[in-house]
C-alpha cells in the first residue's frame, strides 16, 4: 500500500512539473520570438491597408526590395494618391525621396494597389532583398481630397513582415 502511495505522489508531482515546464516554455518563445507575423497597421483610421494585404518583394530589374499595399479608402470623398516612400523604421530618414504616382483617384470606399515602392534604410540607401529576412518599415502615402484645396496630407502605414 505505501508502495502505491508513493508513486501516485511520485506521478503528481512530475504532471506538475511537466506542465510548469510546457508553461515556462510558452512564456519565453512569446517573448523572445522575432516571427514577424505580416501586419500592416495605418496611423490614420479611414486610410488603411485592406484586410491586411501588403506585399514585400524584390524589384524587377535588380535586387532591391519594393512595397506593395492594397490601400482602402475609408473616407466619405475620394482621394488622389500623388506619392509614396517606403523605409525601414518608423524614424523618416533625410532627404527622403517620395516615387511619383501621378495622380492615382481613389474613389470612396474602394481599393487601389499601389504597387513597386523602393524601400530605403536610415542612410537613404535601396534595401537589398533577402527571401524570408524581416521587415520591420513604413510606408508613407502623400495625398490629398480631390475636392479639397488644402495642401497635400500624409497617411503612414507602418508594415511587419518577411519578404518574399
């Protein structure tokens, strides 16, 4: 009988000690996890990236990475995309240079892929493309209401994800 006491402590015990292991595990691979999970979050509400779609790729005539969004237009009244950049970071570096997009309409409540943004690192120099590495950037969008005589207002769409 003490027999069987003593291994239904021993079972008790080592369950326990098992879970508190798979726990302990959990909390350190949330914490320490560089995973980054494709996220595209907008620092304006009605201007944001449609249902989370972006795109992180390599440039068709050479190693650089390039942007893409699907972007939604949330806003009551249209708007016309004049520009876009695209850099690592949430810190603008200098001299940054915007790509021309003409002047893309963007009706209210729909989409538009802006597509093919070189993204540049904090010395304003081409991020090369490396398939599966992270990205950590933002995009900035310049545009304004095309019924609106204000000058032109500015929409960061800020992108975690792995290229490729």
């Amino acid at each position: 009988m003490r027999g069987q006491v003593g291994v239904e402590y021993l079972v008790i015990y080592a369950i326990a000690l098992v879970i508190l292991l798979v726990v302990v595990g959990l909390v350190l691979q949330m914490f320490t996890s560089t995973s980054y999970t494709p996220r595209c979050t907008s620092d304006n509400p009605m201007i944001i990236c449609k249902d989370n779609i972006f795109g992180l790729s390599k440039n068709s005539t050479g190693n650089n990475l390039v942007a893409s969004v699907k972007l939604l237009n949330g806003n009551q009244r249209d708007i016309t995309i004049l520009a876009a950049a695209c850099y690592v970071g949430k810190t603008v570096p200098s001299n940054l240079r915007y790509t021309s997009l003409g002047n893309i309409n963007v009706r209210a409540q729909e989409t538009r892929d802006i597509t093919n943004i070189g993204c540049v690192d904090s010395n304003n120099q081409l991020v090369s493309f490396s398939s599966g590495a992270g990205f950590d950037g933002t995009l900035e969008i310049v545009y304004r209401f095309t019924d609106d005589v204000v000058s032109n207002r500015t929409v960061r769409l800020y992108i975690t994800g792995k290229m490729g």
